[in-house]
C-alpha cells in the first residue's frame, strides 16, 4: 500500500536529509532576531520549521488537513506555510491540492481515493482539501452522488478511527467567514480587474450555498469529536491576525525538539474555535439573521 509509494526516495536522498536536518540550526539567535527584526509570523513559522524538523527525525507522519469556505484565502495561505517551510528538496514537507475526482476515481471509497497521498514515514503533508470535501464541496455542488455522500457520512467514524491508529499524526482545520465578509470579497474578485481571473463558476454560487456548508460543517465536527480527533475553524476574517494564530493552534499542543520557552503559543480564542461545542456556539452567534 504506502510502501510501495516510499521507494520513490533513495536511501542516498534519505541519508543526505537526515545529515542536513542533525546539523541544521534550530534555534533562532538573538542576533537574528535584532538584525532582521523579524515579526511574530517570522518567529513562529521558524517554530514551525523545528516541527517539521522534528517529524522527520522521529520517523512519524505528519497531515495537517485544510478546508474552506470560498474566499477564505486557504490557497494563498496554505502555499505561504509550506514554501517558508520547504526544506531540502521538499523531501520532508509537501502540498497537496485535490481536486474534483475523475469518472473511474468517483468509483473508488474515499479512503483508497485519497491514500495515495497520506505521507510515509518523517513526512508532513499540508492537504489543500481533505476527503472532507465530499461532504461539504462533492455533494453540495453535485460533484458526486447521493449514494456515495450518505456512504462516506455512514463510513466517516470508523475511518477516522482506523486513520487515528496508525502512525498518522492528523490536524484538522475549517477556514470559516461570515456571509457578510464572503460576500464583500467575492465582490472584489468579480469586479476588480486585478483579480477577476480568480472568479470561478463555484464562487458565483458561493452565496446561495453558504448555509448548506455551514450545517456540513456542523455534522463533520461531531463526527470528529466522537473520533477524538479536533476539528478546528479558523476565522480568517482578519487577515492580520489569523495566519499567527493558525501557526500557534498547531504547535500550541506539540512537543518538539528545542521548542521555544519564551513564545506564548495560546491562540486568539475568538480566531481559533476548537471542539464541537463551541464551534456550534460561534457559527449560531455569527450568522444570526438581521
């Protein structure tokens, strides 16, 4: 099974890694710091760095899953954590982008659909949509049957379950804005110049799909706590403060080698929303009708 994808990594490529990342300076000095003057997201992407550092010497896997409400900037955000953090030859870190599946692979469970790309041993992967995306792009858009979203929903628990037993180390996060905000930036992106080629056929029904992505939302979210495995949303509204607080909810939990002792990793609560109840709190609290 995944074996078979690990022998596309010679022991000469592995062993150059492993020499690279034992010798690799870790820590950030202080000279650095006053030099450069780097800012809060500088910082804490170099601790994202020693993460993925870590990962790679301790052998594990590493998925960090992300999904989205239209404009939530996911893209552009989660192309700028893997390129700052894209170390040796993207031999240890990578993104995936998945995509509509083809007519044979909408035959496939979603679990052997998406497998392929699960990392292998001292690998992270940043998934740009997750097998998530059945229920909350497939099905709304009519992208697959209503067969195949009510099997994935029934079979959701027990492969998360299955998922959480192997080596996988899994975080899971939801981009989350408010229907204001999302209407206010798809405006932009259909009538400013410099970004109408980012307008798609999906984002014209973005709007009127908002409210079934939400209750999607919703559903998923209790699925995953009974797995015991957190679903997270991030309220990318501030554009600011949301890419740093993304950063502290991954490496809030995690113990890594020389982890930083003068960093304050606790996230912005109303940015970072975890576990079903509360997320069920702020998704009510913020789209009450006017």
């Amino acid at each position: 099974m995944l074996s078979s994808i690990r022998t596309d990594i010679t022991n000469k490529q592995y062993n150059k890694a492993w020499y690279d990342m034992k010798n690799s300076q870790t820590d950030i000095p202080d000279w650095k710091i006053e030099e450069y003057k780097m800012t809060e997201t500088d910082i804490l992407i170099y601790e994202f760095k020693k993460l993925i550092i870590h990962t790679a010497l301790e052998r594990e896997s590493r998925n960090l899953w992300i999904d989205w409400f239209d404009t939530s900037c996911k893209t552009k955000n989660s192309e700028k954590i893997t390129s700052a953090s894209t170390v040796y030859d993207n031999n240890i870190v990578s993104r995936e982008s998945l995509s509509v599946p083809t007519k044979n692979e909408i035959r496939m469970t979603i679990t052997k659909l998406y497998e392929k790309y699960f990392p292998w041993e001292w690998k992270t992967v940043v998934f740009d949509r997750t097998w998530n995306n059945r229920a909350l792009v497939q099905n709304i858009y009519r992208y697959c049957s209503e067969w195949q979203y009510k099997n994935f929903m029934k079979r959701l628990e027990s492969e998360l379950d299955r998922f959480s037993k192997k080596w996988y180390k899994l975080q899971n996060f939801f981009f989350f804005i408010s229907k204001e905000v999302q209407e206010e930036r798809l405006n932009k992106r259909k009538w400013d110049p410099l970004r109408m080629h980012r307008f798609s056929e999906s984002d014209g029904k973005a709007l009127e799909k908002y409210d079934q992505i939400k209750r999607e939302i919703w559903r998923l979210a209790k699925i995953y706590d009974k797995a015991w495995i957190p679903f997270t949303l991030i309220n990318t509204e501030n554009e600011e403060l949301w890419l740093i607080n993304l950063l502290k909810a991954i490496l809030y939990d995690l113990d890594y080698r020389k982890k930083s002792k003068e960093i304050d990793f606790t996230p912005d609560k109303n940015i970072v929303i975890a576990w079903v109840d509360e997320i069920l709190k702020y998704t009510r609290q913020t789209n009450k009708p006017a």
